[in-house]
C-alpha cells in the first residue's frame, strides 16, 4: 500500500476547526511504517494537537534525522515545510532555519538513534541554546532500519531478539535535557494519548525550548531466542533460493491510568514496561527536585512520564542574540547595507 496516495475525498460531516480545517487537512501521506508502530501513533497525536490549536499548516516547519522516526514527518502536517537531513544532525538545521525565520512554528523528529548516538553532540548544543523550537524523540532502545541492534537509551541488562545482553549504561535523553537548559521537559509513551496529546499542545506554546522523550515500543524486533517461529529460526531449517522477510500485523498498544500511579505495560515480546505518571502536586518548576524524583524511580525500575520540568521565565535564542523580528527573506537592501556611516559607528563601538 506505501505506493498509493491517501484519497483526498473524506467524509463530509467532518468538524472543521476555527480556521476551517477539518483534522484530514493536517495528515499527510499513508504510513509506511509496520502496522501496530508507536510511531505511528505518535503522528497521530501531532496531527491532533495541531488540529485542536487551530495552528495554520503553512506556519509549522517539521525537520528530521535518518531512522524510522525521521521518516514519520512524511505521515503528517502535509501541507507544512519540511526537511529531512542528514543522519543526527537535524537540530543545527532547524537552529539555522530558526535564526533564518523565527515567524514559523518548528517541529524537529527524531529517534533514539538520531539524538542519543551520532547526533548527541547536536541534541545538546540545541537544548543549552535555546533554541525556540518542539523537539520530540520517539524512544523505541533499537536501529529499526538496521535490524535492531540496541541503541543507546537501551537499558542495561536488556536482551536483544538474539538473547544478547546489553552490558552499556543507558543515555536519558531527559535528564541531560534538564541539565543542559531546556526550558520544558516531558516524557510520555505512544500509547498514552490522553497524556501526549495536552505534553505536544503545552510544548507548541512555549516560547523556548521544548523536549519530549516518547517511549514506542518497536513491534517487529521482538523475536526471541529459541522461537520455532522466528526469521532466524525459519532461515536456519529452510534452504531459500531467496532471502525473503515478512512483518506481521501486531495490535497497537494503549494504555489510560490514572495521575499518581504506576502502569505495568507488558509489549509484544513479553517484556514489561512499568510507568509511572507524575501526580497533580508534582512541581515541575525545579530542576533538581525533577532530577532527584527521575532518579528515585529509575531505582525502582520505573519509567516516569507527565510533564517534568518547565521554567516559569524561559528565555529562547533570539532574545538573548538580539535578532531581528523580520525573517531575512524579507529585509531590504537598504536594511542590509546600511551604508558607510553605520559601518563606522559599528567599527567605533568595538574599539
């Protein structure tokens, strides 16, 4: 199916929002993903909290890395711009086009891979600047596109579909997103869309920036050692004229638990998932009581999801770089060469 277009016709009782847009007006083409992706559901969220904040389509920029994650910006907001670049290095994109054009709403997509492997160094640099922007990061601890080798926000002790052991400390995108500067911090699970939807509308409001781990689970790289049913089995007793896969159809995992308590997820390889959503008396206000609280329950072997810090004075990049409010695509020539006499008053200041 990934080779059809999505019809356009939908149906005609669809509620428009205040700027006439029905929700398809912000979907974009069929998903090309495995059936039953988090990832999915995640675009799904982004397209609902768009749609419910009446933002314009043609004022959201959305870039992307390489990996599963960095191609789900193809699934939505199809009438907004896009770039999809190079492998881990989608902030220093959006950070120029940023200081390009502050007038857009920018959207940046990535994956564990993405942000927490080779573009580490970029995540970190994007979130210490403040660069006014949404950076989501679907967590699903694999290289989907690579076979599902254990990425670096794999828990320590977790086994591959070989029943190999990861023996490295996990990265947590969250608490190093803390401690460089970012100004609102959420963690939240694709199956949660009570709690994901309000995390990206909040997260689209505030004026810096904004970081949002999403755990998503992977549904094709779940075969475990010793299955008679798995790839690896099958190639192993099977003499093939071809290598051929075939991706199952997997049921997309939900979860709705109350504020204040601990969810037991189990995933499709039976693996389990607890989380933890932050009670309503939570201070999100200080970074070291989120930090202390993340590692408490990291402890415990508990995943914490909600909104976990947010900065009630936050401060973005162009405040602080005294930029100018005009995107550069619309300054004048005679903004731009001011002249001699500016020069020289420029060149006197620095003296």
């Amino acid at each position: 199916m990934s080779f059809l277009p999505k019809p356009k016709l939908h149906h005609p009782g669809l509620l428009p929002n205040a700027l006439g847009y029905t929700r398809r007006d912000y979907e974009g083409a069929i998903s090309t993903l495995c059936a039953g992706c988090g990832h999915d559901s995640i675009s799904a969220a982004i397209v609902h909290a768009c749609f419910q904040m009446d933002l314009p389509p043609h004022r959201i920029a959305k870039l992307s890395g390489i990996g599963c994650s960095s191609k789900t910006p193809t699934y939505f907001l199809g009438s907004s711009h896009g770039f999809n670049s190079v492998h881990g290095r989608m902030p220093s994109v959006l950070t120029g086009a940023n200081l390009a054009n502050r007038d857009l709403i920018y959207l940046g997509v990535s994956g564990d891979g993405d942000s927490a492997s080779i573009g580490l160094g970029q995540f970190a640099h994007s979130m210490r600047r403040g660069v006014n922007m949404v950076y989501i990061v679907e967590n699903n601890g694999v290289y989907g596109l690579t076979k599902g080798q254990f990425s670096a926000t794999a828990d320590k002790g977790a086994k591959s579909k070989r029943g190999v052991a990861n023996n490295d400390e996990a990265i947590d995108l969250v608490s190093m997103a803390i401690q460089l500067g970012a100004s609102f911090v959420g963690r939240s699970f694709s199956g949660d869309k009570a709690q994901l939807v309000p995390l990206i509308q909040a997260a689209l409001a505030h004026p810096g920036a904004a970081f949002i781990d999403c755990i998503s689970p992977c549904v094709t790289f779940n075969n475990h050692q010793g299955s008679t049913k798995s790839f690896d089995y099958v190639r192993e007793h099977n003499e093939a004229v071809n290598m051929l896969d075939v991706i199952t159809g997997r049921d997309e995992i939900t979860v709705d638990y109350a504020p204040g308590a601990v969810e037991i997820v189990e995933q499709h390889d039976g693996s389990l998932l607890r989380l933890r959503k932050l009670a309503g008396d939570y201070d999100v206000s200080s970074r070291a009581e989120a930090l202390g609280f993340l590692q408490h329950h990291h402890a415990k072997g508990e995943i914490v999801t909600g909104l976990l810090y947010r900065d009630p004075e936050p401060e973005e990049m162009h405040s602080y770089l005294k930029t100018t409010a005009t995107p550069l695509n619309e300054l004048t020539e005679a903004t731009l060469c001011p002249g001699s006499a500016a020069l020289e008053r420029l060149n006197a200041s620095l003296r």
